[in-house]
C-alpha cells in the first residue's frame, strides 16, 4: 500500500517532521529531508504490524489531493508517499 505523508520542513535548529493522516499517531522525524522519510518507513512498519497483532484493520490510504484539502494547516509541509508491505508486515506476527 502507498501512504501519503507529510513532512515538516527542517532546519538548522529543527529536525524534518513527518506524519500520516491516515495512521493516526505514527510519525518520526530525522536530521535530512532523507532521513526522516526512511525514519518514516519504519514507523510505518511498526505501527501497522502493532494494528494487525491487536486483531485491528489495516486502514485504507487517502487520496493525496483529499489530505492536503482537509489540512490546510500543512501547505507549506512537503508531501510524499511511503510504500508499505502489509502482507510482509502482517505474516511477521504469523
């Protein structure tokens, strides 16, 4: 599945944010624009291998143009995709 993310600018005194709207609470962030969308893989990965082991659903990503609709609060963040393995994530937890 590909998930859209958002990432926080950085800078000298603050490190690169990334977030998922449709992963509510899973982010992480990283020095580099290319760290923090690595850091972001994995967080991905963990948070929804921890979704599948609770027994929960594996929720479906948005379309991107709907995310930066409804969050006009990150117009000036950059958006990206992550691309996440469910059936590698949920047969770990087999």
């Amino acid at each position: 599945m590909r998930y859209t993310i958002a990432i926080e600018p950085g800078g000298e005194n603050h490190a690169f944010g990334v977030i998922v709207p449709d992963l509510p609470g899973c982010y992480s962030a990283g020095d580099t624009l290319e760290e923090a969308h690595s850091n972001y893989q994995e967080s991905a990965e963990l948070w929804l291998e921890a979704v599948l082991v609770d027994g929960g659903s594996v929720p479906q990503p948005s379309a991107p143009e709907t995310l930066r609709r409804e969050h006009p609060e990150w117009a000036d963040w950059t958006w990206s995709t992550v691309e996440v393995d469910v059936p590698k994530i949920a047969g770990r937890g087999a």
